[in-house]
C-alpha cells in the first residue's frame, strides 16, 4: 500500500519531521524507530517556521478534484479493530516523541525542557476555542480516527505502515483539541459529527479529503455526500 507522495507538507517547529501528538486532555478555561522520514512526502528535507497549526490542506478546487479520486465503498471489515494495532506517538526527532512535537508545532509561547515535555506554554482547541497552559490537559486527535481509517482500507496495511499513519505530521492529521470535543467526535466521519466552532467546517472538510487522499482511504456514500455539501455550502 502506497501513499501519496504529493503531500509534501512540511511540518512547523524546531526542525519538526513527521509526527503525531499522544492524546492527553484539554482542560476547560473558556514505538518504534524514528519516523522522522515516515511519512507522504518526507517533511524532514525542510524545516519551516512554526505555524502553532496543522499543515494546510489544498484549496476548495484541489480538494473538489481528491474528492473525487476517492474510492466508495461502505465501512467496513472482516477483522476487529484494535487501537493497539496503530503505534502511535513513537520516538520522533531527538528526545521528542510525535506527542511532543505536535505540542512543540500548534502552541503559542511553548517552551520545551531536556526532555522535550514543555515547560510552558498554551493551546487553544480550534475545535471549540477552548484554551489551556497544560500541556497534559491537550488533547491529540486523529483527524481521521484510527477506527475510521482501519474501516476504510487500513486493515490490509502492514503495522509500519499503520504506525506511519498513526504519527503523520506531514498532512493535516494531527490536531491539538480540547479533551471535550475529542471525545465528541469519537470514530464520527463528517457525515456524523462535525466541530461545534464557527468558521472551521471549510478547513476541516479540506483536512478530512486530504488526509484520506494522501493515504488512499475510501469514503462511504453518506461520507462523501457530507464532504461535499461542506465544500459547497463552507468554502
């Protein structure tokens, strides 16, 4: 299973690589090896200045055309999922795992001790604006949840490749949210659930198509129907 290499995003801060954030929760005020060239595209070959986000997706026509290159198909598989299944926030760059590299990339002010946990620093959940300076009270979501991607075709990838998907910063994957709206989402497509803030559906529908392009996932009809209302009605 190949993934697409198009997806040259770099990821932000501290010569960040490829990486995925560990789930933690966002408290309410308002591995294996170094996949640092595991990931679309290898994202270690720049180093782009911090960006306190996820990498872009594509613009509304771009993402019209992925859309449509998605295959079909209705959810499913012959085998039960397992998060275990996906290793995530493995060893990253230096003493940081994936978890503290989306930490280092999508907060403001962040400052990181020896061992890459910050020390200071605040989030704010772009899922519904909810603000923190704990770091343990941040929650790291998978854009497209692993259940949702082993649904959709990952359970026929080998565990590497799982564990590339499960720690990639080099798409728009990985997000630092609020504990709150996390569990909300849950396994939900955009068919299902879709984040309470305003002014976010349009960048999480082109989020959600990238994600799934890069990685040669399908959607389901409902899914898809979704996506494309979104792209219509939000961008």
């Amino acid at each position: 299973m190949k993934i697409n290499h198009r997806y040259a995003w770099g990821v932000a801060g501290a010569g960040a690589t490829a990486l995925l954030l560990g789930s933690v929760a966002f408290a309410q005020t308002s591995g294996t090896g170094n996949l640092s060239s595991a990931v679309p595209g290898n994202p270690a070959e720049s180093s782009p200045a911090a960006q306190a986000a996820p990498p872009s997706p594509p613009g509304v026509e771009e993402t019209r055309s992925q859309l449509e290159e998605l295959p079909v198909r209705q959810e499913g598989s012959d085998t039960e999922y397992d998060r275990d299944l996906f290793p995530h926030w493995s060893p990253a760059e230096d003493n940081c795992d994936a978890r503290e590299m989306v930490l280092k990339r999508d907060g403001n002010g962040v400052s990181v001790g020896e061992d890459c946990y910050p020390t200071s620093g605040s989030w704010t959940s772009p899922f519904d604006g909810v603000t923190t300076d704990e770091p343990s009270d941040v929650s790291v979501d998978h854009l497209v949840p692993l259940k949702e991607a082993w649904d959709s075709g990952a359970d026929t990838w080998s565990t590497d490749r799982r564990e590339e998907f499960a720690n990639d910063l080099a798409t728009p994957q990985l997000w630092a949210v609020s504990p709150e709206s996390n569990s909300a989402k849950g396994a939900s497509d955009p068919a299902e659930w879709m984040p309470p803030a305003d002014g976010i559906d349009c960048e999480y529908a082109r989020s959600w198509t990238a994600v799934k392009h890069a990685w040669e996932l399908s959607v389901d009809p409902e899914e898809k129907d979704a996506l494309t209302d979104l792209l219509a009605s939000e961008c």
